[in-house]
C-alpha cells in the first residue's frame, strides 16, 4: 500500500505521543463540552486549555470494564490534539484521520508541518484503533460501521473546537478518506475543504491485475477477522509486514507494543464488503421488480 509521506510514527520512543517537531509535554485532559449520546445519559465534561506548542490526549472517560462495552455512538474518540506554536491570524483546524492499521501517530510529521504554519491539529483515530483498541476490543463489542464512525467523529470535533473554528480541514488517508467524505456529505458546515492520501475503497481506474490483487490481500484480511484470535491478530500482522506498515518499523507504534497489529483493526474492510453486497441486493430487487411489473430501467 502506498503510504502518506513523513517519518516513520513515533519516531521519539521516550514520548510516543509526542508528534515529530513539537516541543513540550503531553497531558490528558477532557472534551470541551457536555455531550448527550442516545445510549447514555448526559456526561459533563470540562475543558481545560491547552499551552501553545504542547499537545494533550482526549480521554473519553475513566470507566469500568462494564461501562466501556456500552461504546453506543456518539461518543467522544481519544484524540491528540496539537496547539500551533505560533498562532497565526489565518491559522485553521485541521482534522487528520488516519487508515489501516495505523494511529493518529502517523501524522507526526504533517503535524509538526502544520502547528510550525499556525494551524491548530486534532488527529482522531478510527474506532477499534489505538488508543481506542482498549475499551474498544473488550468482548462484546460491537464492531464499529462507518457510519458510527462518522457520528463519533463528529462528536470529537464539536467537543474540540469552538463555534469560530469551524468549518475544519480534513486531512485523511485511506478508510479514513470514507469517514472524511461521508462526514463532509452529511454534516457540510463542519467541513471547509478535505485533503485525501491514497483513498481507501477506491477501486476505479485499476486494470484487472490490480483488482485481483486488491481482492486477495482484502479476502486475507477478512478471513483474519472471522478467525480472530492469536491466528487472526498473526495473520493481519503477516500482511502489514508485507505492505511495509510504518507502525511495525522500529519506533513505531506495534513494534514498541510486541510487534503484533490485533485482528479487529480490520472491521473497515467487512463493512466494506457488506455495503458492497447490500448496494449489490437492493440494485437486484430493484430490477427484479420492474422486471416483474413490465416495467423498464
């Protein structure tokens, strides 16, 4: 797979959220706002501002193991939040969402670019991906769908930014391009513009070598999945060594953490292919209805 451009992610392993570039240190501190979500109860929720030039991880909340499995969306995704060392006047909001299997991590490079120039970065992780796996993969958790990865993703953003920082820039890469461009087309006054690296799901232009190979690595990976497990965590491992995945290189984010990327990093590609054979189901009954009332396409 072709990879956003920069340093490999977590290139300072004494802080691995540390992004490439900034100075200070890391803090956790809560969302900005009290949120509602439809599972749950109200959860009020303050914020405390950040230094410039320092970044802070969002933490969604310090709960039980009974707790977190109720992970019902809306829900506030741990982010990194980076503050621009020097504000500037005509400074953005940039949201960076990453792709498979990597972690807001993978922005460090593009981070330090954009804070040096004034702008203001929030790199939200995909659900089920770290630093979201822990809660995230518990038993019983459900999968994530992209469209409640869309609705978390807004639900972070609304509780990172004030009225006057919107609409924000997307930054995204891979199956984060399908969240970006799903968000950006059913909540466009959050979004000003979107910048898209290597667009997951994106299969037009491929000749026919291409797509049988994008079929095997994705039917790999969805067997992973179904199999789970150590086998199914080796699996997805064994093909992001093969793709040359930065998190697995030293310094990297799996490779501090064993070397081993968890199987259900992998739900974008089933929720992929069940949007596939669903669109594929209804265009059929479609057809076949028309067909059935002497009707024509």
């Amino acid at each position: 797979k072709r990879r956003a451009r920069g340093q490999p992610e977590g290139s300072n392993p004494r802080r691995v959220w540390m992004p490439a570039g900034v100075v200070g240190t890391f803090a956790f501190h809560p969302p900005a706002r009290t949120l509602q979500t439809r599972a749950r109860g109200a959860v009020s929720l303050a914020r405390r501002p950040l230094a410039r030039g320092k970044i802070g991880v969002v933490s969604s909340a310090n709960a039980s193991s009974e707790k977190m499995k109720d992970l019902s969306p809306p829900r506030v995704l741990p982010a990194v939040v980076t503050e621009p060392s020097s504000p500037s006047p005509k400074g953005l909001t940039c949201v960076l969402i990453h792709g498979w299997p990597d972690s807001p991590l993978m922005w460090s490079s593009q981070v330090a670019a954009l804070t040096d120039a004034g702008h203001r970065c929030i790199a939200i992780p995909l659900p089920c991906y770290y630093p979201d796996d822990t809660a995230a993969n518990l038993r019983g958790v459900t999968l994530p769908t992209f469209d409640t990865a869309v609705e978390d993703t807004v639900v972070t953003i609304e509780s990172l930014t004030t009225r006057h920082e919107h609409p924000v820039v997307l930054v995204c890469h891979d199956w984060g391009c399908v969240v970006g461009y799903r968000l950006q087309r059913k909540h466009p006054r959050l979004v000003r513009a979107v910048c898209a690296l290597d667009v997951g799901a994106d299969v037009a232009g491929l000749t026919a070598k291409e797509r049988t190979f994008v079929a095997a690595y994705q039917g790999w990976l969805l067997a992973a999945l179904a199999i789970g497990g150590d086998v199914g965590d080796w699996m997805t491992t064994r093909f992001a060594r093969l793709s040359n995945a930065p998190s697995l290189r030293p310094g990297g984010l799996d490779f501090e953490r064993g070397g081993t990327i968890p199987h259900r990093r992998n739900w974008p590609y089933l929720r992929f292919w069940q949007e596939q054979l669903a669109r594929a189901r209804r265009k059929g009954e479609d057809v076949g209805g028309s067909a059935g009332r002497g009707g024509r396409r």
